[in-house]
C-alpha cells in the first residue's frame, strides 16, 4: 500500500502519540523506536534500532514473551536493582505477525513511572477490596424463604393483608403479627423484611416458645466467656447482634417471661444492648416483628404480659386471617401446593376433582393453611399421577379420633356414659389442639394451660399415641 507524503505523516505523528513504543524482532534486536521510547529512554533511534534489548531493557519479559507466544499480554513487573524511580516493565506485549509466522513483537509503556504504577495498584487494591467486600456480603447474606408472592388468595381478607405487609415494610416501626397457628405469620414477617430497605442484611427469628427460659436472655443478647456455668469459653453474640441493621422476628412473643420483657423493651427504647457479664452497651439497629396466637390484650388484663412491652410493640398490627373465614382462596393455595409437590414428591398430579374440592370447602380447617398443605401432601402420596379424588382426602384430626379407642357407641353403650362422655370430648379438644400446633405438644400444653407432663399423661389415659401427631 503506497501513502502519501500528507498521509505519511499523520502516521508518524499517531506512532509518536504511543507512549514508548518500540518494536524488536524474533531475536532481541530492536527494530522501530517512537520519540516517546527516546525521550525516555534519553537517546536516538539510531543509537537503538539495531542493537538487542537488554541493553536498555535488563529486566524485560519481552523475550520470555516471545519464546512462550503469549499474544495481547500485560507485564507490571519491577525487577531486582532497579531504582524506584524506574519500573523494569510496565507494558503491554502484542506479537507480529507476518503470513501466519511469528516475526517479532510490539511493545508500548502502560507506566512510565514508579508513581504511576503507585497510583494504579492503589485504586487496583481498592477496587479488589470493594469486589471481595460484596462477594463477601452476598456469600453471608441471609435471604428469606418467603416473599408477598407467597401469600396467595383472592379474598377480600388476604387481599387486605398483602397491602399491609406493603405499607409495613415501607416504615421502619416495630410489627405485631397476630394470627392462629399455621395462618402464615412467619410467611407474612419474610414478606415485611424482604420488601423493606433492610433486604439485605440478615433475617434473624427466634421462636420463643422453643428456647428455655433460663436461656432466652443469652439468646437475644449473647453473653461474655465465663459469665455463667456451662457458657462458651469464647462467648457468644445474641440474635440483636446478628440482626444488626437487619430484622429481628420473635415468633410467640407471648412466651417470653416476665423478667425478660422489660429488658426487650429497653432494646427497644434505648437501641441498644449488653451481653451478660458486661459492661458495655452496645448500639443496635434493629427492626423488631413480633408473631402471636394468642390475644395479647387479654394477657395483659390478666397480668402475663406487661402493658408498656405490647403497646411498643403494637405500633403496626397485621392479622392473619383463618382459613376457614377465606374459603374462596382454597382452590388457589391447593393447585400451588400440587404444583410444588410434583416436584417434590415426583408425581404427576393433573388437579383435584369438584367433589375432593367440595370436601375441602366443607372442611373447618384448624390447623389453617399448613394443614391444608399436610392434607394435599397426603393426598398426593395416595394418588401418585391423574386427579386427586375424594376419597384421598383425609384430616388429621378425624384420623387420630378414629384410632383413640374413643368412638360414641364406646360411651353410650358403656356403664357411665356421662364419663365416657367426657373423655371423649376431653379427647377431641387434645386432639384438635395438637392437630392446630402440628404436634408439638409444648406448644399443645401452653395453649391447653396444662403442663406438658400432664398433657402426656392425659394422651396415654385417653390412648392417643404418638404416632397418631403429625
């Protein structure tokens, strides 16, 4: 290609724009050096051109470039006796070619300075720091299992209920969750945490219900080594500390006792903590829901729950409707439970037939819509592929009465049916109430206001076994 003498230099003048671009052949001789290479290196192209690269380049990977062919390369090195002021090598490697053959290389400054580079590898290691810190981040991150998707139904009730959680998780103010077991007061919690600003930090529950009294204190606020017998030797932080500029869900909030309520107040008044056996406060960002079955108001007229605790954490209320006032919403919630059970269980469930539906509707559902989960579940264990049927479709709570022994001809045939009439209702109101707290029989016994020995003693008088409790 012939240029013009116009166009020749405009070439030499974007050679000369390179900074320290300098091209050798194969073997180390230096072919074309630009004014910036001169410059630079403080002498002609006529002293360079012709003679080997390490003379002005003791240090360089040039070579190994070329004896390795690794085309398009990058070399920050500074080598071994080179001033500060200078960099063995900071350039960028591009290998020439001429008819598919390897003829020699082209290189050109990146750095043509010690404080360069300085300044490059000093936003390098920011930016590395800033990637690791939101690897980090997404590597602890706490996601929920639940959002407002979850919640499904085409009530009014739930309708209702889907745009509280949205005004809720807009605000930042502490959330009473109230509710029947297994209405979905965990699911609508995840909801409020996952639609706030607060998504991406953690999601901390605590079922008080499920912790011993003696440790709940430990549990929310952590504790320091050796403040009491059996502690950690290292300590331990409690669930404020983990939910730190996040959510904190207390799940039966009205089992915390009375010594403990007036410290959660204190967290909630004061926002911040101590970790038993110190001194020191700590500061807390917490957003605290609080999730309960039971009439909180009533407890605090009977003096088992303190008035200042449930009016802080009454600021905004969301109730769970029961299913039985929702109806219309058990189509919707069955055809998704199949959909996540074929998965699940590896069934080929098409629906549900109008007459297992109708039995469904007809149903009073106490345990809400986790029972009506574990009754699909069933059901698809007995149908397996086409169309649940009517006859799939059994209760809990019907099943367990069946094989209690307690049966009405039992009692009226019997010689005081009046006790054997009591028994069975006894009975029922057990039964039904371990079927409304799927079988944990802790939960069972607070909610009979039994204690738990005496609720076992009660099931093996009337002759409900274990195994009949989901």
């Amino acid at each position: 290609m012939n240029f013009t003498d116009e166009q020749k230099k405009m070439i030499g003048f974007a050679m000369d724009a390179i900074p320290g671009l300098l091209c050798m052949a194969t073997n180390g001789t230096i072919t074309y050096v630009n004014k910036q290479m001169e410059a630079y290196k403080g002498r002609t192209a006529e002293e360079m051109i012709g003679r080997n690269i390490k003379e002005f380049f003791p240090y360089t990977l040039m070579m190994d470039t070329l004896e390795n062919q690794i085309d398009n390369r990058v070399v920050l090195y500074q080598g071994d006796g080179i001033t500060s002021k200078d960099l063995a090598e900071s350039s960028y490697h591009k290998l020439i070619y001429e008819d598919g053959k390897i003829t020699g290389l082209m290189t050109y400054d990146l750095f043509q300075n010690v404080e360069e580079l300085e300044k490059f590898i000093s936003m390098y290691i920011q930016l590395n720091d800033n990637i690791k810190y939101t690897n980090q981040s997404h590597q602890t991150f706490k996601t929920t299992k639940y959002s407002l998707d979850d919640i499904l139904g085409i009530s009014p009730a739930i309708t209702k209920v889907r745009k509280e959680i949205q005004k809720a998780a807009a605000r930042n103010s502490t959330v009473l969750i109230s509710g029947e077991t297994g209405t979905g007061k965990e699911m609508a919690a995840q909801s409020i945490h996952s639609l706030s600003k607060r998504f991406m930090n953690s999601f901390v529950e605590l079922d008080s219900s499920a912790v011993p009294e003696s440790l709940i204190e430990a549990e929310l606020f952590g504790y320091v080594k050796g403040s009491f017998t059996g502690a950690s030797p290292t300590g331990q932080i409690g669930k404020f500390e983990v939910a730190n500029r996040g959510t904190l869900f207390i799940d039966e909030v009205e089992s915390l006792s009375m010594s403990i309520q007036p410290k959660l107040l204190r967290v909630l008044q004061e926002k911040e903590i101590q970790r038993i056996g110190s001194n020191t406060k700590i500061p807390v960002d917490v957003r605290i829901i609080c999730a309960t079955n039971q009439n909180l108001e009533m407890l605090v007229k009977e003096d088992k729950f303190r008035s200042d605790l449930y009016y802080r954490l009454d600021v905004i209320n969301i109730h769970m409707p029961p299913l039985r006032d929702r109806k219309e919403d058990i189509p919707m919630l069955t055809e998704d439970f199949i959909s996540k059970f074929n998965a699940v269980l590896e069934t080929d469930i098409t629906g549900i037939s109008d007459t297992a539906m109708e039995k469904l509707q007809d149903y009073n559902w106490p345990g809400n819509v986790r029972e009506l989960k574990n009754v699909i579940e069933r059901a698809m264990n007995e149908t397996n592929s086409g169309v649940i049927k009517e006859s799939a479709i059994t209760f809990s709570r019907l099943e367990m009465r069946s094989q209690s022994n307690i049966r009405g001809k039992d009692y009226i045939q019997s010689d005081n049916p009046i006790e054997e009439a009591k028994r069975a209702a006894e009975a029922e109101v057990i039964l039904t109430t371990l079927n409304t707290c799927n079988g944990n029989k802790t939960k069972a016994a607070k909610l009979l206001k039994i204690p738990r020995p005496l609720l076992y003693q009660k099931m093996n008088r009337l002759g409900i076994g274990n195994t009949f409790v989901k």
